[in-house]
C-alpha cells in the first residue's frame, strides 16, 4: 500500500468486527467486478472473459453448466460469439454515449453477480451472529445515529413514482365524451384530463374547439403541425363514430404536445389547463370509484401472492416441496390434483394477469397505442403458414420454419423482426420522426442538422466527440461543460457542412436551440441505432446463425413436442388474442366487466395450457426436468449459506499493514460505516414516510423533516439489523433494494452510493489473490459441491 511514512517500521493488521467484514467483502466485490465489467463492455467477446476471473468464473460455473445445451455446448457457444462478433462490426451509435438503459442493464448485472459471489465468498466464522454481537452493531448503529443528528438533519422529499412522473412528465388522455344541449341544439363534448409539471387540468371541448385551436397554432407558429380529424357533416353521430373520433382527437392532442415549443404555448395552457376546469358528473364518480376499487383488489392480490411465495420459501420443507414439483407434475393425471397452495397461488396469479390486461389496455397513458401494437401483432403472425408448417415437419424443423418467417423475407422486402423494430419505433413520440421534425423546426438550421446527422453516422467522427466530450467524463457540473459534446459535433472537421462558429455561439446560448439540438442528437443517435438493428435482422449470416441456435437449443425438446398438440396450442393462442383486442376495443363496458372478460380469457386458457404443458412434461426424457433443477439449485445457492469452506480470512487482508496504513484503512471503514448506515437510517425512514403519507387524507409534495417523522408514532420496528447490514445468509433487504429500479432521494444530495475508499481500494489486489486462492483455483471442488447438493 501506498503512503507509508518515514517513521513506520513496525507492521500488523487491522481487526475488524464481523459486521465490518461483510461490508469490506461487498465493497471489494463490488469494485472488482463493476471493473471488469466496465472493461468487457467495451469488447465483450466470449473469449475477453478469460482476462476477468469473476466474469470467468460466473461464465463457467453459472451459465456454461446450463444443461440445455451441454451436448452441442462448443458448437452453441461459438455461435453466439459470431453474433457478438457481427454486432460489434455494426458498430452502434450507444456504444459512443451513456444510455441510461443500457446502463441500468449493466448496473443490475453487477449486483447480481456481487450476491452470487457475497453469497460464496464468506467471512471466517460467518455462520454465528449470537446475541453478544447483534447488540454490539445496533449500538455502533445508534452511536452513529446520534451523532448524525446532532449534526442537522436533512429534509426528505416524499414521492411517488406516480407523482414523479407527474411533476416531469406531459400526460394527456380524453376520458370520455358527453352529450350537451343548448338553446335546443344538442352536440357532443369531450373531456379532457392532463397533467403538466405538477399542473392538473380536466376540461370539457367541441370538436370545433380542437379545429380553432389547430387553426390558431398554425398561425402562431410557422413549424409541421399534425392534422386534425377530419369533419363529417352528414356522419350519423353513433356510439362507434364518437369513439372512433375521441381515440383520433386523443392522438392528436398528443402529437401536438410531442412538440416542446407547442406544449409549452399559452394556446394549449388555455386549452388544458387554464379557464374553468370541468367537474366529474355523478355517473364519472361513480365510474372513477368503481377503477380504483378494482385497483384497491388488485393490490391486495398482488400482496396476497407475494405472501405465500414468500412463506413457500421461508422454510427448509417449502423449498424441498418446489424442488419435487416436477416430478409431481408428472405424476399427477389432471389439473385438479394441484396441491392447495400452488393452486392458490396460480389462482392469484390469474387476477393479476387478468388486471395487467385490464391496465395495458383501458387505464395506461398510452392504451390506444398497446392496442395499435397488439393488433398489428396480431395482423403480421402468420398464423395459417404456421399451421401449415406443423402438419408437415418435425418439431426441430418446424423451429426452424419459424426462424425463417420470423427473420426471411416473406412481408414485401422487411422480414417480420425488422418490420415489428421499425413500427415500434415509429410509436415512440419521443424519438419517431414527428419528434425529429419538431426539432429540426427549433433549430432552423438546415447546415446544423445535416451536420449533426452526417457526424452521428460516421463511427470515427462520432466516437472521437463523445471521447473528448462525453457529459459524464467532464469534472465540472455546468450544463455548459456537459454539453461540450454538441460543439464537438457541430464543429468537427472534416464533414461536411462546415459550421460557422457565429452559428454554433448562437446554438449554445440559446437555450430552446441547444436544447432542441440536445434532443435531436439524441433521437439521430436512436435512429442510427434502430437502422443497424434493422439491418442486424435482415442478415442472411446473422439468419443462420439463429437457425443453427434454435436447432441446439430446442433439440432436447423435439420429442417431447412430437406428441404434443401443437395445433391446438396454435388455435387457442390466436383465438385468445382475438377475444383479448375485442375487450381492449370496448369501451362501453364498465371497469368491472372489462376486468371479469379478461378474468375469464385467462381462466379459458388454463385447462388447455395446462393439458399441452402436461403433454410435454410426460415426454420429457429429463433434459427439462435436470434444466428445472439446475435452477432451483441456483437459486437456492444464493438464498441461504451453504457449509462450503470458501472463506475469505480477513487477518491475511489486513496483514503487514504499517500504522499510517492502518490509520487510511480505520478511516475508509468509518466512511464505509456511515454509507451502510445512512442506507438503513433511510430505509427505516422512507417506511414511515410512506405509511404516514398514505395515512393523509390529501397526501402532497411537500418536504418532510425527519425529525418530525422519527418522533412521530407509527416508526417501523420490523427492520431487522441482521438483514439489512448484509449479514444474514437468505437475500437481504438490502439486497433487493439493490436489484430494484426504485429510487430514494434525500433532499439534493444523494445518499444511495459508497463514495471512492482509496486506502480500502489498496486491498483489491491482495483480496483477488485470495479470491484467487480459496474459490477460482478450487474450481472443480466448487462444481462437486455445487452438483451434490441434497436440494438437488
């Protein structure tokens, strides 16, 4: 280690308690593996991993022991590495900036494979936490918790993710249409229900009103409008016209407010927002109570299922009876002799489903637009051809044939795979070409658009701006620093047009143009993107290889499958979609009928199901049945401990160490104290905020002082140290906490992330060759231990 003084002579080591031992074990782990990954990703080919040994070591023990494909396993695995080979020469656009997805993706990646290896690796005598010591850490606990205060308290900002959604997001919808008199002359209104930046509006508008308010914009605004509905003097106004027409004025309004400049107007402020807002009619009350009685069951469900999951496998003999599933599957001659708490689980799991539909299809924002994607899904399945295809080949082939209409080209000069990218992307308003042009027309700059579309579809160009002007690499927290990657790309030389740097100037002090060129970048990034998609599916090698993958992975199924009514599971999924897109298109039915038609699909389908899932399981010669326990095995494998001697000795970690050295470490491990304790103290308070802010009458967004919450009544006592510190051998709460995409904010500063241990981080290089020693080396003693486990 570094930073040893002139005066240290003498060596030792540092003692740690064995709650410090966890947290210096997860924090290692953690730094290691987010390294490894962060340098596969830029190259992440199969054969890069034998450079990572954790990446390694899950690659082979977790994912190459997978029994699906173990005879052919070569062959599979070399194929998969030619796709990532073609994916890499495609070269695309997000691997030049951060997306937030694709980040995400990485980050739940890396905590999972830290609870796989925190639930391996373990501290010496990590198998008692006896009294004595549980009390020692909630002491350490409360003393930090005191000191913590006597230090002022933060405030904590109380939100939903409803409401945050609603305090940054546009979010429109016409509820329904009612029919109003005047003067004797009757008509239709529609009513209008919005919420912007926290502002709510409900209003009531003619369809006349939408046609002056486009008339209006088109003046006021000199940019590509979307088009009105047209009028229908001689239309017989009948239930299905007044539908139809409030879903076309609906799309709209949206594509409208796609438009930044336009969304922002004082034409749609008064049109939405402002003026004298409508109120719900007795009978939209009572419809409005009816929707969240409905959401009030499902929820209850929902925490009724996860209950009996939960004590299904809270004890040794729930675990033992999901292990023996399978085989009880197999023996059991019908439907009815499904043991009482699986059938009640799946009988739970059915409502759920039944209220998913229910919610994709009638009370999600954008409803009308998962129907558009399930109709069209619907329309593009071929399902005669498939048909066809069964009654004449093998299962094998018949994967195959799949393959082929899924990814040849039998629709005009797209196969479907290409065609179904495109549509979906066509239906983002956010990054479609509606959304493009409304930039384009902010900027109005044709030379600035071009260039900004010829740069992002040049690699060299484009990599080169993002290296030296990627927002994350830059140290200060200015938006003008950020954006240093918009100069870069406006004023890159060598293609062309050439920008003037009057013009860009003018872009980045601007700020409705540098941020209409912000989100343009954005979506031509997008656009670059879903172009090498496109072209990655419509690739004869790409083709064949997926071909060849179906044919090694779905190989161990073909006889199962060749007694299995195929047919019928083709008839009854097709039927069912049907009946699915017609309760979606209903409107006229109530909540509670729209919610017990899907019920009903859903238990329409579950005989039959269950019967073609029978047929396969009776035929399974054991590849399916050793696939299922491989699983278990896994998932057992990080729920608890095991008596496996891979320990970590933490007197070896720390030995040799000088007393500055020992002084850098006793500090990183007070930081790392307070970074796990401020984890806890939020959680407990993020639990009672949440129940008190449930508890009121007109919750708001206000902002909460702990202090008020910690001496209110109601605190949760249901944390348990032991989890929540990590130091429980079943997943902790932390853990969880840590796979979620929840997010907890106390007031601007974020709480959630270990800062950067400099004296800790020293001993990664001798915690590795300790990793090395006690796990990577012992490999095929982990495997025999992994394979003999009694659960399996």
């Amino acid at each position: 280690m570094e930073g040893r003084g002139a005066g240290d002579s003498a060596s030792g080591s540092l003692a740690l308690c064995r709650r410090q031992q966890v947290n210096v074990l997860k924090y290692l782990l953690r730094m290691c593996i987010t390294e490894e990954v962060n340098q596969f990703k830029q190259d992440p080919m199969l054969q890069n991993l034998e450079k990572f040994p954790f990446l390694d070591f899950v690659n082979k023990v977790w994912i190459r022991s997978f029994p699906w494909i173990q005879e052919d396993s070569k062959t599979f695995w070399d194929n998969i590495n030619e796709l990532l080979a073609i994916r890499k020469s495609l070269q695309p656009a997000s691997a030049y900036r951060d997306d937030s997805k694709v980040e995400k993706l990485y980050e739940r990646l890396i905590n999972i494979t830290v609870i796989l290896f925190k639930n391996t690796l373990r501290p010496y005598e990590d198998r008692k936490h006896d009294k004595a010591e549980k009390e020692r850490d909630e002491a350490a606990y409360n003393e930090w918790k005191n000191s913590f205060q006597d230090t002022g308290l933060p405030t904590v900002s109380i939100q939903t993710n409803k409401q945050k959604q609603d305090s940054h997001s546009f979010r429109l919808k016409i509820l329904t249409s009612r029919r109003t008199e005047t003067s004797g002359k009757a008509y239709e209104v529609y009513v209008i229900e919005s919420n912007y930046k926290g502002r709510f509006g409900r209003m009531e508008h003619r369809f006349s009103a939408f046609l002056l308010l486009h008339e209006c914009l088109s003046k006021n605004f000199k940019i590509s409008l979307p088009t009105p509905p047209s009028k229908h003097r001689f239309s017989k106004h009948t239930s299905d016209f007044i539908e139809t027409r409030r879903r076309d004025l609906e799309a709209y309004l949206k594509a409208l407010c796609d438009i930044p400049e336009i969304r922002d107007s004082g034409e749609i402020n008064a049109f939405l927002l402002a003026g004298e807002a409508t109120h719900l009619t007795q009978e939209e009350k009572i419809i409005q109570e009816e929707e969240q009685r409905n959401l009030a069951y499902a929820n209850a469900t929902l925490k009724e299922l996860l209950e009996n999951v939960k004590s299904l496998l809270s004890t040794e003999e729930g675990i033992a009876r999901l292990y023996k599933l399978y085989p009880t599957l197999k023996e059991m001659p019908n439907f009815s002799h499904l043991p009482a708490d699986y059938a009640n689980i799946l009988r739970l799991t059915k409502t759920i489903t039944a209220y998913s539909l229910y919610f994709r299809f009638h009370c999600e924002d954008e409803c009308e637009q998962n129907i558009q994607k399930a109709k069209l899904l619907y329309r593009l399945t071929p399902f005669t051809a498939i048909k066809g295809i069964l009654a004449i080949t093998n299962p094998v082939n018949f994967l195959q044939d799949l393959a082929n209409i899924f990814l040849t080209k039998p629709l005009n000069t797209k196969n479907l795979a290409q065609l179904m990218v495109s549509e979906t992307a066509s239906q983002n308003p956010e990054y479609n070409d509606n959304a493009r042009k409304a930039r384009i027309s902010v900027i109005n700059s044709p030379a600035v658009c071009q260039k900004i579309f010829n740069v992002i579809n040049n690699n060299e160009a484009l990599h080169s701006c993002f290296k030296s002007g990627n927002p994350n690499t830059q140290q200060s927290d200015s938006r003008s620093s950020k954006d240093n990657y918009i100069r870069n790309i406006l004023s890159y030389e060598g293609i062309q047009p050439n920008i003037s740097d009057r013009v860009i100037d003018e872009i980045m002090e601007t700020p409705s143009k540098l941020s209409a060129t912000r989100q343009l970048i954005e979506i031509e990034l997008r656009h670059s993107d879903i172009r090498k998609i496109v072209e990655f599916c419509g690739n004869d090698k790409i083709i064949q290889i997926l071909k060849n993958l179906t044919s090694l992975f779905f190989k161990p199924l073909a006889e199962a499958y060749q007694s299995a009514d195929m047919n019928a599971l083709l008839s009854l999924g097709k039927k069912s979609i049907a009946k699915i897109l017609s309760v979606a298109e209903n409107r006229s039915q109530s909540s509670s009928a729209a919610f017990a038609a899907y019920r009903d699909i859903v238990d329409e389908i579950e005989k039959p199901l269950f019967e073609f899932a029978h047929q396969i399981i009776q035929n399974d010669s054991g590849t399916l049945e050793e696939t299922i326990n491989w699983f278990l095995a896994l998932l057992d494998k990080i729920r608890k401990d095991r008596n496996d001697p891979y320990c970590i000795d933490f007197d070896d970690l720390t030995a040799g160490l000088y007393p500055s050295e020992i002084e850098a470490l006793e500090r990183d491990l007070n930081e790392l104290d307070h970074s796990v304790f401020m984890k806890l103290h939020l959680r407990e308070i993020k639990v009672k905020a949440l129940k008190e802010y449930h508890q009121q009458e007109n919750p708001s967004d206000g902002e909460i002082s702990l202090t008020e919450l910690l001496a209110s009544p109601g605190q949760s006592d249901g944390i348990d140290l032991g989890e929540h510190l990590g130091v429980s051998g079943f997943i902790s709460d932390e853990d969880l906490e840590d796979l979620s995409i929840s997010e907890f904010e106390s007031g601007s500063k974020s709480w959630n992330s270990v800062p950067k241990l400099h004296a800790l981080s020293l001993l990664a290089p001798k915690f590795k060759a300790l990793v090395q020693d006690v796990l990577f080396s012992r490999y095929e003693d982990f495997l025999v231990s992994h394979q003999n486990d009694p659960a399996s």
